[in-house]
C-alpha cells in the first residue's frame, strides 16, 4: 500500500483501515475519476460518493448546493483553531471561508479540507466589513459579550457571515464594531468561554438546523 501523502489520513491509524484500496475491475472513462487514485487507492478524508474523484471534480460538485451562510474569522496570532473553523464549515457546507488579517494561517487543523472550499482573504475586518455590505450580507458576530443576543432563541437569516475571533482574545474591537449583530452561546459552568473551534461549530449547526435540508 502507498504511503499517505497528504493531511487527510494523519492521525487516522494503519492506512488499511481509512478509505479504499486500489480500483479493481476495469477503470471507469468518467473524466472526474483520478487515474492515480485509481491505481494506488484513495485514502482521504472524503464521504464515499467522491472516492477516487479528483479535488476538482469534487468542488465542482459541491459548489452548486453549498449553503448562504459564510464564516469568517479574524487571524492575528495564528491561532490552532481557525484550521478546526476550516474543517467544520467543509462539513456544514459554508459558501466561503474569509480569513481575516494575516494571509498565512494555522492549517494543521484542517486536515487539507480547505482544498474543498473557497477561501477569501482580508486584510483587516474593514475589508471584511466593506465585501460584506456590498454582498449584502449581514454580519454576524459570535462572542460572549454584554448584550449579546443568545444564539439560541436569534432569529439566524438564511444569508449572513458569521464572524469568530480568536482563542482568549475574542472579537477584535473593529470586528465588534463591524457586526451588525453579536450573538452569545449559553453556557452552564464554571468557564468563562468555550473554546473557538467548539463556538464556530455550534453556530454553524444551528444555522443549519434553521436552513439546511438533511442530506
């Protein structure tokens, strides 16, 4: 068996137990078929329906169902979290990601799951701020602040950008004040934050329990 090549099979264990092995049989003449996947097997973190595809096949046929909402998150420390961010919005289907400051940022925590996306850069949440009024899109900050709207009982538009900030810091000043609205996760400990990649996924799952059709 080939040895992994990518981030999509780290950390899963011995290679015989993730994903499938060489084709066998005839190839297929479908042209979205990765003739190398084809031979050596396809050992990546995809659901079943893409195996052996190419990534390109595979974002073409992601891009006409992917959701309204976006996910933004402002990146100054090169936080571990914004790649756990990448990983969820793949999974949730998000329109785009948008990285806010730094270009470069932490994707150990992706697992490569941003080849299937669409990620923007801004350099700063004015930029943000800026695309996001002229997509028409609200801006909709996460963040356990005074006056924050509990996520719980807001009413989630169907087309929106939901902005995080980063671990310990939170919401950067200009992102608070970008943001149309704050919304607030209701916590029950002793803590007094979750951790950013946890809080980027229960928004995206209650925008989805809003929106999104069960596959």
């Amino acid at each position: 068996m080939p040895e992994a090549t990518d981030g999509e099979t780290a950390a899963a264990g011995p290679l015989d137990t993730v994903g499938v092995g060489p084709w066998e049989g005839p190839w297929p003449e479908d042209p979205r078929y990765d003739p190398e996947l084809l031979a050596h097997g396809d050992r990546r973190n995809v659901v079943d329906r893409y195996r052996y595809w190419t990534v390109e096949a595979i974002v073409a046929d992601l891009d006409p169902r992917r959701h309204a909402f976006h996910v933004a998150i402002e990146n100054w420390r090169h936080d571990l979290n914004i790649g756990t961010v990448v990983r969820t919005a793949n999974a949730f289907l998000a329109a785009e990601v948008h990285v806010v400051g730094r270009r470069r940022w932490n994707r150990r925590g992706a697992m490569v799951t941003d080849r299937y996306l669409h990620v923007r850069h801004h350099p700063d949440a004015v930029a943000l701020g800026a695309w996001a009024r002229e997509a028409g899109l609200p801006v909709l900050a996460v963040d356990n602040l005074p006056g924050a709207v509990p996520l719980e009982t807001a009413e989630l538009p169907r087309a929106c950008v939901l902005l995080f900030g980063q671990e310990g810091t939170g919401l950067s000043p200009e992102a608070r004040g970008l943001a149309d609205a704050v919304l607030s996760i209701a916590q029950f400990g002793s803590t007094r934050s979750i951790n950013a990649g946890v809080a980027a996924g229960i928004a995206m799952h209650a925008w989805v329990r809003r929106h999104a059709r069960l596959p």
